[in-house]
C-alpha cells in the first residue's frame, strides 16, 4: 500500500519483531541433520516430542519455543485449525501439511456475539485485545462487511453509511457495526500475521490455508531464498498500521496478503489463491532507506478483491525513505480481477489498480520488471498503473479488459527511466484509455503487435511528447466510431507504421489536427506509410471477445519484419511476413 507517512516502529507487532530470528526456549536441539515434526491441534500435546504424528505437538507457539537453527521441517495435520500466529524461529525451515483432507488452517479471527444497541441502526462491541493482536476485518454470516475509515464519532463514521458496514475507534477499541439484520456470531480478525520471517533464509511456507488475520497473510521481511506455494488466502487486513497514529480521519490502516518486505530477495510466491485483501494480494515493497530486494517472482496465481492492487510493487518514501531498490521481479501466469471492489473498496478514491508499479519520488529505484501471460480485469482503477522511476517494464501476452480505468496508463511528471514495451497483448473494452502515456521526460513507449478493440473514446492516448516512440504492426479496432491514436503534440523522431485500423471520423488526433484516413495522417505526418484503414480488419468475433484475424482480415501479411518477437499471443509463430495485432492467422 502506500504508505507515504508510515511511521518506522510499529507498536502493534514489536511482539514479532522481538522475537523472529531463534529461540532456545526449551532447548530441544534437530542435532546436525534436518528435524521432522508434526503438529495436531486436537490430539497433539506440547509435552510430547514432536517428533512423529504419534507424539505430534499441538499449538504453533511450541514451534517458536524449540531451537530449530539446525533447520527442520514442521508439518501441519490436515483438517485442523490453529487461532494462532506463528513467527518462524531459525533459517532453513520448511512448513507444511500432512495427513489428507483439506489443507491446514491458520485463523485469526474468533467469533463474538454483538448485541450492544446504541441506536441508529448500530450495534457497539467492546475488543479485548492482547500484545499482537488488533482489530481489523468482519465477516456475518453474509460475507465480509464493509469497511469505513474511523471518523470523529460513530454518528459520523457510520451514520450515511449503507447497512453491511462496519468500522472501528482504534483509540478505544470498539467496533461499530451496522448491520442488514442482526445476526451473531461476527467474526472479528484479531491475531496480526499468521506467518512471519523477519531476517532469515531459505524459509519455505506450502500447502496451508490462512483467514481472518488483521495485518498480513504472509510477510517475509529482509528474508532472502523464501517462497510460498500451493497456499489460499482470504479476509486479511484492516488493522490500524501505525505506533502513534494521528487523529482519525488520517489514522493508516494496512493489511497484504502475501508480502516481501524490505531487503527479501530470490522469493517465490507459486499457485496461491489471495481474495479479499484490504490492500494487496500480493507484493514486493521497501518501506525504510538503503533497501535492496528483487530477484522476486510470481506465478501461476489467483488474486480478486484487493482494496488497493492485485499486484503491488513500490518503492515507498515512507516520510522520508531514500536509496532503495527493487531490482528484478517476474510476474507470469497471474489471474488478477475486481482490485478495488471487495470489502475495503477504495480507501482513498484512487486505487483499485490490478497491478501497479511505483518507486516515490526521492525513494529509489525500480528495474527489471517482467509480465507474461497476466489476465487483468474488473479492475475500479487501471488494469496497470506505471510511476516514478521504475525502469524498462516490460509486458507480453496479457490480456487487459473491462477495467474501469485504463487498461494501462503511465503518469509521472518526472521520472526520466520508465519505459514501457508491450508486445503481443490484447487491451480492449477498458471504460477508459486503451493505453495513457503522460510521462514528458521518461524513456518511452515501444508498443508492438498489440491488439487494441473498443477503449471506451482511445485505444491510445499519448499527453505529453516522448524521447522513444515505436508502434508497429498493431490492430486497433473499434465496433463504433472511436478515435484510435491521440497524440498531444507532435514528435521529431517517431516510428509509427505497418497497424492496421478500420476506419472512422476522426480516427487519429495529432498536435491538435484530426485525420479520419491512414492517407491523411501520412501525408500530413509521414507516418503509416504501409499502414491499411480502409479495408476490412475482419477480426474473428470481436463481440464475443475473439480478436484473432479472419480469412479476410486486411491485417494478414501486413506487419513487418525485424522486431525481434516470434510467437503471438497464444504462442503460434508469426510467419516471415508477420500478420499484423496479437494474433497470426492459423488456417
């Protein structure tokens, strides 16, 4: 999330931070080679050894008590649930599962009767909250409530509110809820993290479920080889993320699913499903100076419903952060939809993005960022917003739809290294720009064998002047009359040539003049010398979202050659003279 003024020592966790890195609580030494050990939440006892599902222990906290510096892999019984959190005690640890059934389950949140009537509509319940603990999420027998920022008082806060909300006075403790219809019990996420490492390595957390915790899922910080797989995720976040937070409204609430904290580096996260999220699903950020993390990557992953992005990577300020780099980091095979629209909504009025990447401005650095094969749609904000000094990103074979911003929109008024490539991708039907570019210093835009269909007015808009610009061998279509490419002003270098267009009033915009032909725009611009818009583009089934090109598609054998890129969007091969859009034609 975006924590411009994160204040650097969170009370709510310094339990955690206290005690990660090894315990020697009960001396119990795995000796020279790696230790095995089993937990069972209701036949397992913390007298026992552990050591064998006979004498399996019982409680998370046991794990934290044993010296395992020797490395050791602690098992979870399947069809169990632990109220716990559980901070990893030493490097070269591996949790997971055994037994059969549905995965382990770590839940941090416990049911409460709520019946305080204090009028309105409205229903108090006083939290007892112990050290690590803090109020975040509800959940009745509904689904998750809505969630509304704390205001001076609860008339407020929740007096315009709809019914389905909830909120919290973080200085007392209390929740507020206004219920449909009352209907205990509530669930109430209590316990912060479910699983936490801080300063360790080689810690490897699979085939566990997680609910209901306040803060995070899952937080690797400064941790280096750790990876996440094979796991669900949902209801996270909500509590207050501050030591000294100032008067509501500004109080800073947070919460991630899954989250590389800091210097983390060579991380995976793989085949994770993450819903429900107050900020992020999943993310890689620096909140303090002189960071260094990357070498990071998600795959093969499912995200929905996270308040402020699917995917997040930042490099934050932090009221004052500076010299922090994240460098390196894949996104591939990613299923991101509905960012903004689950229980915490958009906080702020602007978030909601599938996937966003920013370093702040004075932060650092962002570099090396790769995306392949994402699928990112019903976004409240931007399919993809790109920021601040955040390098080369480069994008191929995704599929960027029905967002209610743009597909991908670039803004900085500043940054002088971002740059985007996106190479045999599909942005269509955004209620927005296709594509946004507004950067007037960054490094610019090389788009090619894209297919843009129905961006709302654009299929790209260009606001500012770029130092690089390439568009070649694009499809962009539109099922009524639209205006395909807008530019603001006009380029001394520029390559813009072999799309393919059908044609419409005013289907180009360039330095304040229209053009309704490809002729028209050549001949004023010299651009689109062996660009075609006034033949049939013919795509297969725009309407039903089929963007491959028909028999009689005018784009066939149209692209050129020499752009380095061989397969299309489903991975065929482009022949020698390469159709132009995302897709080749395949008889």
């Amino acid at each position: 999330m975006e924590k411009r003024v994160f204040i650097a020592v969170l009370m709510l966790v310094s339990m955690f931070l206290l005690s990660c890195g090894g315990s020697s609580g009960d001396g119990v030494s795995v000796g020279a080679g790696r230790a095995e050990y089993y937990v069972d939440a209701s036949a397992g006892d913390d007298a026992n050894d552990g050591r064998s599902q006979a004498l399996a222990w019982r409680t998370l906290a046991k794990i934290e008590s044993v010296d395992l510096s020797a490395g050791a892999t602690v098992y979870l019984k399947r069809n169990e649930v632990w109220s716990e959190s559980l901070v990893i005690p030493g490097n070269d640890f591996v949790l997971d599962a055994y037994g059969t059934g549905a995965k382990p389950l770590l839940d941090g949140a416990v049911p409460v009767m709520i019946s305080s009537d204090i009028g309105g509509g409205i229903y108090a319940y006083d939290a007892v909250l112990a050290a690590g603990e803090g109020l975040g999420n509800v959940k009745d027998s509904v689904g998750m409530m809505k969630f509304v920022a704390w205001q001076s008082d609860v008339a407020t806060t929740l007096g315009i509110a709809p019914p389905g909300s909830y909120t919290y006075d973080y200085g007392m403790n209390r929740l507020f809820i206004k219920p449909l219809a009352l209907n205990n019990p509530y669930r109430i996420s209590k316990k912060l993290i479910a699983v936490r490492a801080n300063n360790l390595s080689d810690i490897h957390v699979r085939n566990i479920t997680v609910q209901g915790y306040s803060l995070h899922g899952i937080q690797f910080n400064n941790c280096t080889r750790c990876s996440a797989e094979n796991i669900s995720i949902k209801n996270i976040g909500g509590a207050v993320f501050a030591a000294s937070p100032v008067s509501p409204p500004d109080y800073l609430y947070a919460g991630n699913g899954i989250e590389f904290a800091n210097s983390s580096s060579a991380g995976v996260v793989d085949n994770v499903d993450v819903s429900d999220v107050f900020d992020s699903c999943l993310t890689v950020q620096t909140f303090e100076s002189g960071q260094l993390a990357g070498d990071i990557r998600f795959a093969n992953s499912r995200v929905s419903r996270c308040g402020f992005a699917g995917v997040e990577l930042s490099v934050l300020s932090n009221g004052g952060a500076a010299e922090s780099r994240i460098d390196g980091v894949g996104l591939t095979a990613l299923s991101i939809t509905s960012a903004g629209k689950g229980w915490s909504g958009r906080r702020y009025g602007s978030e909601g993005y599938g996937v966003r990447i920013k370093a702040d401005k004075g932060a650092g650095v962002l570099s090396g960022v790769s995306v392949s094969q994402l699928d990112v749609t019903d976004s409240a904000g931007d399919g993809f917003f790109l920021a601040g000094e955040s390098g080369a990103v480069s994008m191929r074979s995704i599929s960027v739809h029905r967002n209610a911003g743009s597909g991908i929109r670039l803004a900085d008024a500043d940054a002088t290294g971002l740059k985007l490539e996106l190479l045999t991708s599909l942005i269509y039907k955004n209620d927005d720009y296709g594509l946004s570019y507004n950067a007037p210093f960054a490094a610019g835009l090389r788009l090619a064998r894209n297919t843009f269909v129905d961006n709302a007015g654009i299929n790209l808009a260009v606001f500012s002047s770029l130092s690089m610009l390439e568009i070649l061998n694009n499809v962009f279509y539109g099922s009524a009359s639209m205006t395909h490419l807008f530019f603001s002003t006009a380029f001394s270098s520029a390559t813009i040539n072999y799309n393919c267009y059908n044609d419409y009033v005013n289907m180009f915009a360039y330095n304040g003049l229209p053009y309704s032909t490809v002729v028209d725009f050549n001949n004023a611009t010299a651009f689109e010398s062996n660009g075609i818009g006034n033949m049939p583009v013919a795509l297969a089934g725009p309407a039903e979202d089929d963007f491959s090109l028909s028999s009689i598609s005018s784009c066939r054998n149209l692209g050129s050659g020499g752009t380095g890129i061989t397969m299309d969007y489903i991975g065929n091969t482009y022949q020698a003279v390469p159709d132009s859009g995302a897709y080749t034609y395949v008889n």
